[in-house]
C-alpha cells in the first residue's frame, strides 16, 4: 500500500511540476536578457485556455493526427513515471527500466512525427524530417550513456543504480563522468532545447518541434505542450537522480524522510533548470548542418565511457 501510494505521489507530481519548471527557465532566461519576463505560472494559464478551446482538425487528417496527442502525452508521462524522484520504494519500480525509458521517449517521438506528415502541410514534414535526423543520433547516444551505468551499477533499473550510487559504490569514474556529458547534450536535442531548437520561435527555417504541431490547437495542442514540458522534467530528475541521489528518500522512510527527499529532488530540478537557461542564453542556436556534430559527439562520449569501463575491468 506504501509503494502503490508513493507511486500515485510520483504521477502527480511529476504532471503537476512540469508547467512551474518550464516556467521558470522562461523565467531565468528573461532576467538574464534583462527582462521583466512572464510568470513562473503562465504555463498553467496557457494550459488551462488551450483546454477550454475546440480542438481543430484538418479536412485531410486521419485518426492519426488526431490520436497522436493522447498517446504522445501518455508514453512521456509513463516514461517520467519510472524515474523516482523524491522517493524509492514505488509500485512500478521493478518494472522501470532505462531501455524501455529510452523506447517509450521514441513511441512519443514517433507519433508527434506521423501526426506532423499526417496533415499534408510541408511545415510538418520539415519538422518531422529533422525530429528523425534528431533521433537517429540521440537514441543511440543515450543508449550508450544507459549501458554505461548498466555496467557499473550490474542493472538498468534507476531504483536500483541509485541504490548502487548511495551505498558507496562509485567512486570518482572517468566514464561516469562522459555518460553524464553525454546524457546532458542528449536532453538538450530530446527537449528541443537551444543549440538543437528554440521551444520560443516559430521562423519556418529553425523549427523542429513546433513545425510538427503547428497544425494543433485547443485540448491537442495542450497536451502536446504539456508532453514537451513532462520531458523536460522527466530529463532533469534522471540527471539529479541518477547522478546526484543524495537526499532522496529511501524505501519505508517517514514523512520527515519523504519531505526531505521531495525538498531535494524540487533543489535538484530548480537549479539544474537554472543553468539550462544560463546555457541557453549564452549560445546561439545551431545550424540543422550543424546537429549531426552536436550529436554524434554525444555519441562519442557515451562510447569512450563504455570503453573505459571494460579497458578499466580489464586492468
């Protein structure tokens, strides 16, 4: 009943959190370009109009299109499900897995690109095209930073490698230290952030993501807003917990634990949302020429860690 009730916890925050953390980089970026900026709950607003509008559809969409919201939203919901991230000891831990996190990320990504080529506009297919160069890099770098922990923890469950992590079981690893760079430069391009996309443009030539939801408005719009803030999120508690596990609460803590634990992981989300938008602000946005660089040195790095684990066992 404890895991069934920290689960139901981790579902609503998780859905709950997205808005305020896209929100505050919004929020971040702005008063570093010496702006007033909006709200840190705008995107709350901006959600609950979408929802009140009529969704539109075009004459030329099939069931796709119009599907494609609701299983896009729920596998990135599901997805952000299986990351703890204020407690362990939840009722779906022993089926997470980094592998089926890594393929429902991929379901979303699918769907949002056949619902993009579905409508007919080429603003759809642009996008949908570049989204699939997008993923063809990063899948695989992520896959490599997945079995760089797998490797050093024996497993590819995050409940499990954070438990490895707080039991003393790292140390200072070089490869560690490569999978995280890896896994950061992949959560950039999976969350159409700047070099890779600008979530705040809609110029034809530079989009990726909003091309393929340009043809949206009302309910699938907004949860097709609400997808892209959940993976944002679901990105920042892989990284805090993952590599930073400290604080979070264990299985059978008490409600001083479990405060604790939800006090680290909002720490951990807030301020690595800060220094995205402190990235954000100071580099310029990429070339589409350009991803493959950004990309495959992610890919890169995801490899050399997993060398340097065998090279380092071997020894």
């Amino acid at each position: 009943m404890t895991a069934l009730v920290l689960q139901i916890g981790q579902i609503l925050l998780v859905v709950a959190l997205a808005p305020l953390v896209t929100g505050w980089v919004r929020l971040v970026k702005a008063r570093l370009q010496g702006r007033i900026g909006p709200s840190v709950f705008q995107p709350y607003r901006d959600l609950r109009r979408l929802m009140r509008k009529e969704p539109m559809v075009a004459h030329s969409a099939s069931w796709l299109f119009r599907a494609a919201p609701y299983v896009t939203f729920s596998a990135v919901w599901l997805a952000a499900c299986l990351v703890p991230t204020f407690a362990t000891g939840q009722a779906l831990a022993p089926a997470a897995d980094l592998i089926a996190l890594v393929a429902l990320l991929a379901v979303a990504r699918v769907w949002t690109a056949l619902a993009g080529l579905d409508s007919g506009t080429a603003f759809g297919g642009l996008g949908a095209s570049r989204e699939m160069l997008i993923a063809s890099l990063a899948e695989p770098a992520m896959l490599m930073a997945t079995f760089s922990l797998s490797l050093v923890s024996g497993t590819t469950q995050p409940e499990r490698i954070i438990a490895f992590v707080l039991n003393g079981g790292v140390g200072i690893e070089v490869s560690l230290g490569l999978a995280l760079a890896a896994l950061v430069m992949v959560a950039v391009a999976e969350c159409g952030r700047i070099p890779i996309d600008n979530p705040s443009t809609h110029l034809e030539l530079t989009m990726v993501h909003e091309a393929m939801v340009l043809d949206y408005a009302g309910r699938h719009l907004a949860l097709m807003e609400l997808a892209g803030m959940l993976r944002l999120t679901l990105f920042l508690a892989l990284i805090g917990g993952l590599f930073v596990p400290w604080g979070i609460a264990p299985a059978g803590a008490g409600p001083l634990g479990l405060l604790i634990g939800l006090g680290a992981f909002l720490a951990k989300c807030f301020a690595l949302a800060s220094a995205l938008a402190l990235f954000e602000t100071a580099i310029a946005k990429m070339r589409v020429f350009r991803y493959a660089d950004f990309l495959g040195g992610a890919l890169l790095l995801g490899l050399l860690a997993t060398i340097f684990l065998y090279v380092s066992e071997a020894v």
